[in-house]
C-alpha cells in the first residue's frame, strides 16, 4: 500500500530528466514530489527539521565536489531520510538499488522506468513502516 504521506524531493538538474521521475512516482501514487535544481536548495531542505523529507533522489553528478556535506546532514538527522543516488550515465541496463550505510543507496543506473522505481519505492516503504512502529 503506498504511503502517500511520503514527501519525496528529486534533485536533477536536467528538468526533463527531473519531471520524468516526478511523472513516474505520480503513476505509483506518490505525490508529495518537489523537484529540486540546486544542491544548495537540497542542503537547506534537508537542513529543515520542521517539515522533513522522506525520500531524496539525487543525480550522482551532484555530489562531486559537496556530496560529503550532503551525505553528513542526511546521516545527522533524527529521521531517517532514505537516499537514492542514481548515475546518469547508464552504466547498467537496469538499476538495482543496493543498501549502503543504512537509509543511503546507490543505483549503478538512471532510475528512469517505473518497474525499477517501484522496487526501490517498496524498500522505501518497508524501511520507513519499520521506522514508524514503536
């Protein structure tokens, strides 16, 4: 069952790129989307702990240079924020998402297709019901 209380930010500079992702996550019922252009705007989003992001989505590209700052707000916050870093560059046929350090993972591939999206959007959903029982 999809949680529609999710509040998803999709940070990709490419704005096709980013409102085909928003497009998808629509098809599966996820409409807290906010697509985001600036990694600044992603710091200060994440930064704010009155209203907090569930999921983030984040072009790979992004995090040359800055990615560490990034990555230590997200493990700081009391909430968990679950983190999809995905390459544009197409290096596989298909992303996989894999677990790395906790609520951060890391596809190999573009997440461009709604069945890819799909299996990350159920680990998001199983990791954050986990997150919400007492």
């Amino acid at each position: 069952m999809v949680n529609k209380a999710l509040r998803i930010v999709i940070a990709e500079s490419d704005g096709r790129r980013g409102l085909k992702l928003e497009r998808i996550l629509n098809a599966l019922g996820y409409y807290g989307v906010a697509p985001i252009r600036s990694l600044d705007e992603v710091l200060c989003i994440t930064n704010n702990e009155g209203q907090p992001i569930d999921v983030l989505f984040i072009n790979a590209a992004w995090l040359v240079g800055r990615g560490a700052e990034l990555l230590n707000t997200v493990r700081s916050k009391s909430k968990p924020i679950q983190v999809l870093i995905y390459n544009d560059q197409g290096l596989a046929p298909r992303p996989v998402p894999i677990l790395f350090g906790g609520a951060i993972n890391v596809s190999a591939a573009p997440v461009v297709d709604v069945e890819s999206m799909a299996v990350y959007m159920a680990i998001v959903e199983t990791v954050s019901g986990r997150a919400r029982r007492p």
